[in-house]
C-alpha cells in the first residue's frame, strides 16, 4: 500500500526496548510541534488486552464487531476481524490527520527502520531486514559497518531521529 506521509519503525525482540523508544520519539516530537500517530504491532500471541469494564469493551464481548467510545476529541476504536492485514490497518489510519507515523514492529513490512539489537544472537535481524537507517546497540556488540547509522544509545539516536523526522516532513 502506497502511504504518502513519512514513516519510521522501530523494530527489535521482545524487551529490546522499542516501546521506551518510540514513546520518547513521539514525546519529543510532540515537544516540537509534529502531529505523531502510533501504530504497534501486537506479537506475543492472543489478542491485545483492554480495559475490563469499559463500555466499549462490554459492547465488543456482547458481540459487536466494531465497538468505540468518543469524548474530549479523543475517539477509540476496537475492531474484531478474522485478521488485520497490514493495508487495512493502514487504510484506516489514512482517515486521520497526522504528520508523522511511527510503528513499533511488523518487522517485514518496507519502511524506514531503526532495528534494536541487544545481543550477538539479535545481528541476523540486520541481515534479515530491509529499509535500515539507524541500530541502537551496546558497545559490545559488534555491528558491521553499512548503510546505516549506529549508536549505542537511544538518548544520542533521538537527536538524529528528530533530525530525520523533520527532514522527511520537508520531501
């Protein structure tokens, strides 16, 4: 699916600290102004967990495929459907208004990504994976040098990831 707005994934294993990281992109960003919309990718088997009790919750167990509560111009939405393929996600998120996407996993899909690499056994995700621009991993793992950036740290990527945001806006 074509998507005209910029893109940047954060991709990594389970504990690799992608939420940590996208929750600071989408802080900072904010900070400056940029309308960010998030997108995660629910990989640890079972359906995402809700709040028990809301309405919309007992709305979608009574049997609603499509269940939402609105208010303070804050709308959220639960959809039940066999699958969620990535387009149809996609389609849906094309309906708001935003700058900026930034999702965390859906390793596969082919956008502009900083991968999260903890440990030796993580490296084959840099070989495994396309469209990298960044890798955040600790000094002793050695990153062979590519196409890429690397830093040690999320604290000194942030600051090149704001960079890159704002350039993507200007394309």
């Amino acid at each position: 699916m074509e998507v005209s707005i910029p893109v940047l994934q954060v991709v990594g294993y389970k504990k690799s600290g992608k939420t940590t990281l996208v929750i600071k992109i989408i802080e900072e960003a904010t900070s400056r102004g940029i309308r960010v919309a998030a997108l995660k990718h629910h990989g640890h088997g079972g359906p995402p967990e809700a709040a028990e009790g809301t309405d919309s919750i007992v709305h979608q167990r009574a049997g609603a495929v499509m269940a939402g509560v609105a208010g303070e111009g804050v709308l959220q939405l639960s959809i039940v459907a066999e699958d969620w393929p990535f387009d149809k996600i996609m389609a849906l998120y094309a309906l708001v208004s935003f700058d900026f996407l930034v999702i965390e996993g859906y390793k596969k899909e082919r956008f502009p990504k900083i991968v999260l690499v903890r440990k030796e056994e993580d490296l084959h995700l840099i070989e495994d994976l396309t469209e990298i621009v960044a890798i955040i991993s600790p000094e002793h793992v050695k990153i062979k040098r590519g196409n890429y950036e690397i830093f040690t740290n999320q604290e000194e990527c942030l600051s090149w990831i704001m960079d890159y945001m704002i350039s993507s806006l200007k394309k």
